[in-house]
C-alpha cells in the first residue's frame, strides 16, 4: 500500500494529485498495489472544492482508494449521481481494494484455524532487533563494555526505569510485568554482589533540578554511572490529540512528549534539566555511560563530553535487556545511524547525501555532522582495503561488475561489521548529482586477527539515479564506488559507463 499526504507537489496535495497517485505511481512505476489517504486528507480539500462531495470525488479520481476516518470519502455515491466522478473509477478503487482482501485470505479463511502456523514471539522478535540496534556514538578511555568485577554501577536518569518512554508513539498499552526497563536489564545482567543504585534525577521535560544532588551522590560513590536520558512520544491520558491522531501542539510538553506526531521541538539538545543532570554527574569524576532513549537524535553539549554514548532509540519492550547486553559486552554494537546527527539546530540541515553544491560550511563552527550518516563503533578496530573492481568501464545498457573489499579485525574482539557501499558521480548525467549515496552494505562477521571480503554486485539498480523526469535510468559518465564503515570514512574506485552496448573491460 501506499499512503497519500497531506503535502503539497506543485501547489496540489498528494492526496488529490492524479499526477503522482495515477500517472506516475501506476502508469510509469507499475504499482498494482491500494493507495490510502492519510488521517483527514480527503476532508481537507474541502478547502479546494468547497463541497465534501466534490473532495472525495477529487481524491478517487486521482487515484485514491481507501480513505482514513474521512466524511467526505462516504459520499462517494452522491459523487457518482452527480456526475462528479465516473461509476467505473469508483468500480477501479473497489476491484483494488477486493483485490488486496483476496491476496490476503480474508475472504478464504478469515478466522485463522487451529492448526495455523504458529507466528515467532513478537517479543522474542522486537528484542532481538532491539539489540541488533543499539548504536555506539562514541567511546573514550575503554569503559565499554562494562567489567563484571564493579563494586558499584549507578543507573540513573529519566528514561532509566520507563517502560512507556522505550516502546513510542502509537503503541498498545503493554501488560503490567511484560517489559524490561534499562534499569531491570542491568541488575539483571551484572554479576552477583554488584550493587546497583537508581536514582531519577530529574523529569524528561523542564527546569526543575531539585533532583539531581540526589542522583549526583549516587555518582560519585560509584564505579560508573550510566545516564539514561533522552526523549519520548509516549501517549499520557491527559495529551489532547487532533482528529487525524496529532497531539496538539502546548498538551504535549506538560505530559512528557517530546517527539511524536504532531510534536516537534525548535532545538536538538536536551531538556535544560537533563542537561543539568549530565554536566553534574560528569563533574564528579565517575565514568559516564550515556544512553539516549530516543525517537530522533539528540546533540548532546560537547563540553560534557561522557566516557561513552549509545543511541538505543525506542528498544521497545524487552528493550532493557537488549541494552544491558550490549553495555556488558554480552552482544557486540552492531547499529549503524540511518540519519546524520548535527551538532546543533543551527547547522540544519544536514544530510550526507545534499547536492554536490561545493558549500563552504559556517564560519562559527563545523558544517559537517557531530556523526555521520552510516557511522557506529564497535568494540573492536578494523581496517579496510582499497575497493577493487571486476570491471572498470560498463556499458549504460547492461552494466554489470563486482565490487568488493577486505575488511581484517585488527582488534581483541570478534568484529560485526556494516561495510557500506555509495555511489558518487563525477561527471555526466541529466540533473545535478549528489554527494554520495547508499547503494548497498553486507555484514561480516570476523575473528580476531582475521580478515574477509564484502562482494557486492553492481548493476543496473546500483548505477540507477533518478533524472527530472522522476525516471530511474543508467546515464553514462563516471560514477566512483565507495566502501567503508560510513558516509564519512570511504575510500573510491572510479568507474566509467559508456553509452555503447560493448562488453565491460
């Protein structure tokens, strides 16, 4: 399925742009599947025709099927016997609709039997992606992962023992005693006779600091201290929402939100209050472990700097003991950012993959990212190879190549690693190229002291870029294949595609 904006495309909303959901969608890209609109979107061009009759005959004849608590959408016979819209149309989005029900059995057995197949434990499976996300920002001094020998580990913070706050927005209330808070997961990970002391420290929003002497005692009598910190969307009962599902912009902070639909912020640090809280348990000279619950990034001030920081975004319910593992080294860091992360909202916006526009950056500060996008360590170090090609100049018709790069595990620990691959054009092509793109990653999992090869095919959708006719083709130029474990630390092999339909070489 695909789902219709409220946004606009040339001065029209998605929603009722035959363009986008009829001439493109379905005509050029072949897509057979049902289109949706979002949450009111039909009701809203009112706005345009002036007539709830007329905006659900206006989104169905421009390729709408289904609407989302939309009046105007049930008037769509009115719209037939008005001429509005043609009865065959309205029998396309219905066909469509049938169509999808049809492919997925409601129709055949629509209560499943009892001899269905039983489906993976959604909580075995949300925690197992949980831990495979949980990325290392940044590392100092070797505190990760933590040793089982601690006298004392101080687990503190506003997101430390939350369960609401690590599951996100638009998610059903859990049974009491299912989840795995931060907090649970690391008393239930460290060894027998570790003692671990919690103390809130502060609420996820506001000013108020009169918890943190508190927490700052517990601190400093500890052999570390793991800060849990950064935001939530989690739904109080008293946040006032839209009728389209959007929490409404003032009842949002004053019950914990931060992020969510309908709730933005004007700046990407953290709440005066928890920065408070990590710039005085930074000051006693306690390792700090900071881990960022979070539904977006968070530019963390560079003058705290703590010893580690991990990004475990919602981990969900079983979330805790995914982060804990990781803490004690029981699984290896393994998430990589699919977003850069600024340094602040001044910088805005960044992106590793902008135009290639020669952009000389700020005065004041750095116009490159606090991380990457692709950026994530590990416990262990690596060292890449140049990229080597099977081919170094394809034919635009049917390019194919291979490229790939060894990867050696130069440190003490089995290394889990994301080898990443982007596209970079250099020349040639119908619209302006970018920096680089992802066009691919594979995993590798290597021993210690050994190394391995990440192969990737290159062909037509790895060399693909999209023209200004919203078209994918393969333009001839020169393209330089990128590897490495991020956006920002790639090494290149350039090569050519011409636009004769001779062999590769």
């Amino acid at each position: 399925g695909v789902m219709a904006a409220y946004n606009e495309f040339d001065g029209l909303p998605c929603v009722a742009s035959r363009y986008l959901l009829t001439d493109l969608l379905r005509t050029q890209w072949g897509f057979e599947g049902v289109v949706m609109a979002d949450g009111t979107a039909v009701d809203r061009l009112v706005r345009l025709t002036g007539d709830p009759v007329a905006a659900g005959a206006l989104a169905l004849d421009a390729g709408c099927d289904l609407s989302l608590w939309d009046d105007s959408f049930t008037r769509l016979g009115e719209a037939v016997e008005r001429g509005l819209v043609s009865e065959p149309a309205l029998d396309a989005a219905v066909a469509r609709v049938l169509a999808l029900k049809f492919r997925l059995g409601l129709f055949e057995a629509p209560v499943p039997s009892a001899d269905a197949e039983v489906l993976p434990d959604p909580g075995e499976l949300s925690e197992r992606v949980a831990r495979a996300s949980v990325t290392l920002l940044s590392h100092e001094g070797g505190v990760l992962p933590l040793s089982r020998g601690l006298r004392r580990i101080a687990v503190l913070g506003p997101n430390a023992d939350s369960l609401t706050q690590q599951i996100g927005d638009y998610t059903a209330p859990q049974r009491p005693g299912s989840g795995i808070t931060v907090l649970e997961g690391v008393r239930a990970a460290a060894a027998p006779g570790t003692e671990v002391v919690h103390g809130r420290g502060c609420d996820l929003v506001g000013e108020d600091v009169s918890q943190v002497p508190a927490a700052v005692a517990l601190a400093a009598g500890s052999d570390v201290a793991v800060l849990v910190l950064g935001g939530s969307s989690a739904r109080s009962p008293d946040t006032v929402f839209d009728a389209n599902g959007a929490a409404v912009t003032g009842s949002a902070p004053a019950t914990g939100m931060t992020c969510g639909e309908g709730v933005d912020l004007a700046d990407l640090a953290l709440p005066s209050a928890q920065r408070a809280l990590l710039a005085a348990v930074s000051a006693t000279g306690t390792p700090v472990v900071v881990v960022l619950v979070q539904g977006r990034p968070h530019a963390l001030p560079e003058a705290d700097a703590p010893a580690a920081v991990l990004s475990a975004w919602y981990p969900g319910p079983r979330g805790g003991r995914a982060v804990a593992e990781v803490l004690f080294g029981d699984a290896e860091p393994r998430g990589r950012l699919p977003v850069s992360v600024p340094r602040s909202a001044a910088q805005l916006p960044v992106f590793y993959n902008g135009k290639d526009h020669r952009y000389r950056g700020y005065v004041d500060q750095s116009a490159g990212p606090l991380h990457a996008f692709g950026h994530g360590l590990s416990y262990t170090s690596v060292e890449y190879g140049e990229p080597r090609l099977s081919h170094t100049r394809v034919g635009a018709r049917a390019p194919l190549a291979t490229c790939r790069v060894t990867v050696r595990n130069t440190g003490p620990r089995r290394a889990e690693e994301t080898v990443q691959l982007y596209v970079r054009r250099l020349s040639g092509g119908t619209s302006w190229p970018r920096v680089r793109e992802l066009r691919g990653f594979v995993r590798l999992s290597i021993a210690p002291g050994a190394e391995a090869d990440a192969v990737f095919e290159v062909g037509p959708d790895t060399l693909a870029s999209v023209g200004r006719d919203l078209r994918l083709a393969v333009e001839p130029g020169v393209v330089e294949l990128e590897t490495g474990p991020a956006s920002d630390r790639t090494r290149g092999v350039r090569l050519e595609i011409t636009d004769s339909a001779s062999h590769a070489t």
